[in-house]
C-alpha cells in the first residue's frame, strides 16, 4: 500500500470501525451491565452493516434477528430479573489484573498486527445475484448459495447444531428450574413426621431406661 | 474497495478489547457478553475471508459459530440465574468454592 485512496467503501468501513470500537470500549469500561448491553447491541449492529459490506446479506440479516434480537433480548432480560444495584466488589483479589490489562492489550494487538502487515489479498469480482441471466446459488452469500452448501457438503455439522441446542434447551431448563412449592411441602412433612418418630422412640427408651433404674 | 486487512485488523482490535474486558470486569454477565464479542470478531474474520476467497464456507462456518452462541448464552444465563439463587452476588470472585 503505498497511497491510500480513501473512496467510498473506505470510508464507510472507517465510519463502521470507529463506532465499533468505541461501542466496545464503552462494553468493558461500564459499571452498569445494562449499559454494557445496549453498547454491545451497537457493536453487533455496527458488525451487520460491515458483513453487509462483505457481500454476506444472509449472514448480515441472521446477525440482527439471532444476536441483536434473541441473545441481546435473553441478556437484558436476566440482567432485569436478577435486578443488580450497582455493587461495589466486597473482596478485590484481582487487583494486579487491572494493570496487567494495558500492556496485554497492546502486546496482542502488535502480535496480530505482525502478522496482518503480510496479508496483500484482492477481492474476487463476484456476480450481483440480481443481475439477469444469473443464478442466486452461484453468487456469493445469498441464502441459495448458502443452503446449497449447507445440505450437501455440510449437513453432519449442521445436524450435530441442532443436537446442540436441543441440549442446551434441557440443560437451561434443569439449571434454571425452581423447586416445586408442594415438593417442598412433601419434604417438610416427611422430614416432620421422621422427627416426631424420633422423638417418640427417644422418649420410650428413656422411659424404659427409667423403669430398669428404679 | 476495502483491503482484506483493514478487515483483519478490525477483528484483531475488537477481539483485544473483548480479552481486555474478561480480565478487567468482575461482573459475570458483563463477562459473558464480552465472549460474545470475541465471537463475533472471528465471525467478522471468518466472513472477510470468505469474501476475499470468493468461498461460501466462512459464512457457514459463521452460522454456526451463531448457534453455538445462542446455546452457550442460553445455558450461561441458567447458571448465571442459579448461582444468584445461591449466592446473591454477580461478583466472580465470590464464587470460589473450588478454590483451595
């Protein structure tokens, strides 16, 4: 790159890239997790528009619909039900950790930026799915193309997905579960009736230990 | 048109800031959406890389890079919720039964 000539693509890509970041900065620096949450929310919306960019519309829309909408909405929710007041940590172990972030942080990124100096790539020119005479499956990112992918040469990964979730489906409804209100009553009774047991055997043992005395 | 680094580096940078937050944050769903984060910045390096190599298997790899968040998120929060139950704090490092 010896002159970079900033069009249009550029520059929207800069414009994307600065709010990401800034989005993801405000992420860890909050104190308030809701916050934390509305800022990620930016930086997945911000991350749709560059796959937009990357001519990946189906990835893009998925994107906002699983992520911005589902998890997001599964996040705010939790952090409404468990209704945390801003709470100062009791016990602060950790504190070294807090100055061990900055040089980490910059020690990564001069890793990855090494690295990335190298990569020189041009982008294909890739068929617009619209244009006439042209089919969706052969274009890049439409939902033929990504289907047709996904049902032949992928379908083992793709099934073991769905196993997956329905695991995950189990296992949130068995962590999250709450003891039935009568099942404790149940308990309490059993536990109640054993105890009076006890207490009868006691009582008729110090009886009879009274009668051999006397 | 927009270089295959900037792309790269863009993820990179983001990827960072999600480390960063693990370490610094002691929250555990502020926590848990900073591994959303870093998901998301391989998801971006996955689709930059498809486009660049003109291949659709990034975008799937990428799809289920998705599924797998939504099921880790859905579990994660179950935990989250029970170990308030338990606990009543959000504070990772109250959490340290295992610990000798």
């Amino acid at each position: 790159m010896d002159q970079i000539a900033l069009d249009i693509p550029k520059l929207m890509f800069l414009a994307f890239a600065g709010i990401a970041v800034v989005a993801a900065f405000n992420l860890i620096l909050q104190r308030n997790p809701i916050y934390s949450a509305l800022s990620l929310i930016v930086t997945l919306c911000v991350m749709a528009a560059l796959f937009l960019m990357l001519s990946a519309p189906f990835i893009a829309v998925i994107q906002i619909v699983v992520y911005a909408g589902a998890i997001m909405v599964l996040f705010v929710f939790v952090i409404m039900l468990l209704n945390i007041r801003e709470e100062e940590s009791k016990v602060d172990r950790q504190k070294y950790l807090k100055w061990a972030a900055a040089p980490m942080f910059l020690a990564l990124l001069a890793q990855v930026f090494a690295v990335i100096r190298y990569v020189d790539a041009q982008a294909p020119p890739i068929q617009s799915p619209n244009a006439p005479g042209v089919n969706p499956a052969d274009s890049l990112g439409t939902v033929e193309s990504i289907a047709n992918a996904m049902f032949t040469t992928y379908v083992l990964p793709f099934e073991a997905t769905s196993v997956l979730i329905l695991m995950a489906i189990v296992g949130s409804q068995l962590l999250a579960r709450r003891e039935k209100k009568e099942d404790i009553e149940r308990i309490e009774e059993a536990l109640a009736v054993e105890q009076s047991e006890q207490e009868l055997a006691h009582r008729t043992s110090e009886k009879s230990n009274e009668e051999v005395a006397a | 048109m927009v270089p295959l680094s900037w792309y790269l580096a863009l993820s990179a940078v983001l990827f960072t800031i999600g480390v960063v937050g693990v370490v610094i944050q002691r929250n555990i769903i502020v926590l848990f959406m900073c591994i959303e984060l870093m998901l998301n910045a391989v998801n971006l390096t996955l689709v930059s890389f498809s486009r660049f190599m003109g291949d659709v298997t990034g975008q799937l790899f990428v799809f289920i890079v998705m599924a797998v968040a939504a099921a880790e998120a859905a579990v994660g929060l179950a935990i989250i919720i029970a170990l308030f139950r338990n606990r009543e704090t959000l504070n990772v490092d109250e959490a340290d039964l295992l610990k000798l």
